[in-house]
C-alpha cells in the first residue's frame, strides 16, 4: 500500500525509517468509488490525498453553466484544492473520482501534526506545490499560445494514459473546446498521423 508513496517521498527527501513510518501512520486510507464528489464548490477543502490507485478530475462551472475541467489527476499525483485547504475558504471548484479510487489522505490537522513530527517532511511539500505551479503555468502559457490542434497534441503525448480513462468530453472541457470539435482534431490527427 506505501510502496508508491515511499517512491514519491524519496524523490524529495531522505527520511529515517522510524519518520517514513511516522509519515505512513499519518495517512489514512480511503477507498472511494467511481463518481464520488471528493469536494463541492463552496466547501472547504479538508483533504491533500495522494493518488495511489484510480483517476480524478478537478472541474469548476462557469457563470453559464458549463463544466471546466481544470486537471486530471492519476497515480502518483496529489490532489486537494490548494487554495481552500491552506486558507480554510470557501473552494470555487469540485473534486471527482472519475474511476475507483485508493487515496492515502491527509487532513489538515494531520499535515501539520506531521510537518511538527519530522520538518524535513516540509521540503517534500514546497517541491510538491513548485511542480503543480509549474505544470499550470506551462499549461496556461500553451493555452493562449497555441492551437487546439497542438493542445490537444501536447495532451496526448503528455498524458498518453488518460486519454484512454476519461471521457472524450472531459477532455475536451480541459482543452476548453467542444467534444464535436475534439472529434474533428482526433480524425485529423489520425489522419496525418
């Protein structure tokens, strides 16, 4: 059940066995099914969950109604709403497990029981927090930047996995055209393939 978080952990930090198991012992684990609402707009977000199996979609709905998928989310990657979790407010977005889920899962009090108990943990989260603003400043960047045929490129060859998990219309809600549109550039891409 560690094995993947273990993994993850020593990529940012060198611990002890006794604070690698003070970090296991903090996680809870969640098994969650299929279309389960992980967090709602206007909830505050209690949770940072480690992806250990299962995929996720962070999603908010716009003033006309339409569903804007912000990230998928699958094993290896965490997920919470940054924001709502460390300021405690309200969070514009929902959470939803898009397959069955294992989630190892933090709360807030437990972070910071946890960061108390062994500091080094901090860094792991600060890396954490670096990369996810990274990846959506990249994200942004190509968004305004480039063609839905080259974002949806990019999204198949970086995420060559989900493309195969998610629905075609939560794809085309992240790339933030419409699903008929999504099956033009995928005949496209086939083609010239």
């Amino acid at each position: 059940m560690f094995q993947k978080i273990r993994e993850y952990l020593s990529r940012s930090v060198r611990l002890s066995e006794k604070e690698i198991k003070i970090f296991e012992n903090s996680l809870e684990l969640r098994l969650v099914p299929k279309k389960t609402i992980l967090l709602q707009a206007g909830e505050i977000c209690n949770f940072e969950a480690y992806i250990n199996k299962g995929c996720i979609r962070e999603y908010f709905i716009d003033d006309a109604g339409i569903e804007l998928t912000l990230q998928f989310a699958t094993e290896d990657w965490w997920v919470s709403d940054i924001t709502s979790f460390e300021d405690q407010i309200p969070s514009d977005m929902y959470i939803e497990t898009l397959e069955d889920c294992e989630l190892l899962v933090l709360t807030r009090q437990s972070k910071e029981n946890l960061i108390n108990e062994v500091p080094q943990l901090e860094r792991m989260f600060r890396l954490m927090i670096q990369r996810h603003l990274s990846k959506l400043q990249k994200r942004l960047f190509k968004t305004v930047s480039s063609t839905a045929m080259d974002q949806y490129i990019e999204f198949v060859t970086r995420y060559p996995t989900i493309s195969q998990r998610v629905s075609q219309q939560y794809i085309a809600s992240y790339l933030g055209i419409t699903p008929e549109f999504l099956s033009r550039l995928r005949a496209k891409h086939l083609k010239n393939g």
